[in-house]
C-alpha cells in the first residue's frame, strides 16, 4: 500500500469549552503528538499488519525529523517523505472538549510543497503497490498526479476527500472508493446526507460524481457501504465511551485500505473499520490512540 499525504505535528489542548471570538481561556497541558492525515492513515494500516510506503514532505527541523523517526518505527518506508527547506513542518492545534469532540487548525507548511514532480519521482513504488490512499491536506496537483499514474496502472485508488475542497472530475473518475463523511458526502451533492437513512437513501448518488464505489462515515453510527453496483449497506459500529474522535476517521481509512488490500469485500471491509474508528476513541490524540488487530479482538470478540 502507498500513502500519499500529510504529515504534521500536532499540539492537542483540551478544553471544558471552545473560546467565544475575542475571548481567551485557560485549557489543559499541551502535549505534543505525531499526526497528519496521511501519516495517521499509513500508521493505523501498518499497525493492522499491512505493509505501507509513504510520499510526503516535512520541513528541516526537529518535529519533521521526529515524525520520520515515528513512522520508521512504526514500520512504514519512508524512502520517498522528502526534507523541505523552504518550509517548516507541517502542525495542526487540536481542542478537545469532555465529550470527545475536536476543533482542528491546520498550517500545512512543508505539506503545501508537495508537487506533481514528487509524485513522478515515485512513480515506480506507485505502480508496483496494490493500492494508493490519498487525502486533501495537500495540494491538488499532487493528489491529481498520483490519481493518475495509479489509475493509468490499474493500482486501487483510496480516496479520502478530506478536508473537504473541490477537485477535479478526473480525480473522482479514477478513484476507486471514496471515502467521506456525512457533511463532506453534502457538499458533493449538494444535499443533506445526515444519518444513516439518508446516507443510504442518496450514498447511491456519489457514483454519478465518478467513483466507483464510496463509504460514507457516520460516527458512532458507524458506516454506509455504497458498492459498485449502487447497493448501500448500513454498517453499525460498536458502542463506546469516546474520550477524544481525533484519530477516528484516519483509523478508519487506514483499516479500510489494509482490509481492501488483503481481498475483503468492501462492506466487509467497511464493518472492520468501522471497530477500528470506535477503538481509536478510547485514548487521547491521533497516532497514539490508532488500535492493532490485537487490541481490536480484545475489545470486541467475545
């Protein structure tokens, strides 16, 4: 599998409220953790036993040389996470309030660097991998060129439309599965996709947009499993006490794509993320809360 995307450092503060415009309060000690779309996605796949490369870029400083470290311990390739000089790494400020619930700023800085020649000088990592997962924390050129060379060697294409930004057609037409959640699936209709009801009633619809196939991700609703011949499946996810959702969706993704990766059918697939995003609720941050298969059996196989 290869990741193309994001890496940050994130400073997470928990709050009993979010600050009102003009307002200042006091929050909980900052603690400081490795993070970005990308990077969370490819450490919860290799966490989950899939073998990941990665395509990034972080800044010539201590947080980027540490998020190397990170990954490399974790056991993903980091041959193609380049050194920017022109940028710091990538951060993100998280708050989290009591009930889980996160607000997320983030500077991109190296990750806006990343280009279509970054892609190209990846290329053969691209084609021989079984899939690619991409999400929008970079910029667009890049996500579109990899789109493309994977597309054009019939390599899956995972895509993560998050944050939520317009993209080319192209991009969608070559995309395999789409993942979005309730408000960014939305913005791409155009119409209230709130619930599972409704998830399943308009999920159909995303693939007039151009993918193949989609999942929408409903929280603690768990999932909707949108398949190509336009049937969506309702996913429940295991109920849990949430302490923080940061690392929910990027723990979804990753096991989505590990899952997809080894042969599961994609509700099935969808079913085991869906454990995976519940599970990474249960710890405080991103990366530091992404479970293994290990964790997964002891929390929800009786």
């Amino acid at each position: 599998m290869f990741v193309v995307g994001s890496l940050n450092g994130d400073l997470l503060v928990s709050v009993e409220r979010r600050p009102e415009p003009g307002e200042t309060i006091l929050g909980g000690d900052a603690q400081e953790r490795p993070g970005g779309k990308g990077a969370n996605q490819a450490v919860a796949a290799a966490r989950l036993g899939a073998r990941v490369a990665m395509l990034g870029r972080v800044g010539d400083d201590l947080v980027g040389r540490s998020l190397r470290d990170g990954l490399v311990a974790e056991g993903v390739d980091v041959t193609y996470v380049t050194t920017s000089a022109e940028a710091p790494t990538g951060r993100a400020v998280i708050t989290v309030t009591p009930d889980g619930e996160n607000a997320i700023i983030v500077s991109p800085g190296a990750n806006a660097r990343l280009g279509a020649g970054d892609v190209d000088a990846a290329r053969d990592a691209i084609v021989a991998a079984r899939a690619i997962v991409l999400q929008l924390e970079i910029p667009l050129d890049a996500v579109a060129r990899a789109v493309q060379t994977a597309a054009r060697a019939q390599v899956a294409v995972i895509l993560n439309l998050a944050p939520i930004a317009d993209v080319p057609a192209a991009v969608l037409a070559g995309t395999d599965v789409l993942v979005v959640n309730e408000h960014e699936a939305s913005a791409l209709l155009g119409a209230s996709v709130e619930g599972a009801s409704a998830a399943q009633r308009r999920g159909p619809e995303l693939l007039g947009r151009g993918p193949r196939s989609a999942v929408i991700t409903l929280g603690a609703a768990g999932a909707v499993a949108v398949g190509e011949d336009g049937s969506a499946e309702h996913v429940p996810a295991p109920r849990v006490r949430a302490i923080d959702t940061t690392g929910a969706g990027d723990a979804f993704v990753g096991a989505l794509a590990a899952e997809l990766v080894a042969g599961r059918r994609l509700a099935e697939a969808t079913g085991f993320a869906a454990r995976a995003g519940a599970a990474a609720t249960l710890a405080a941050g991103a990366q530091s809360a992404l479970p293994g298969r290990e964790d997964l059996e002891k929390l929800f196989v009786a």
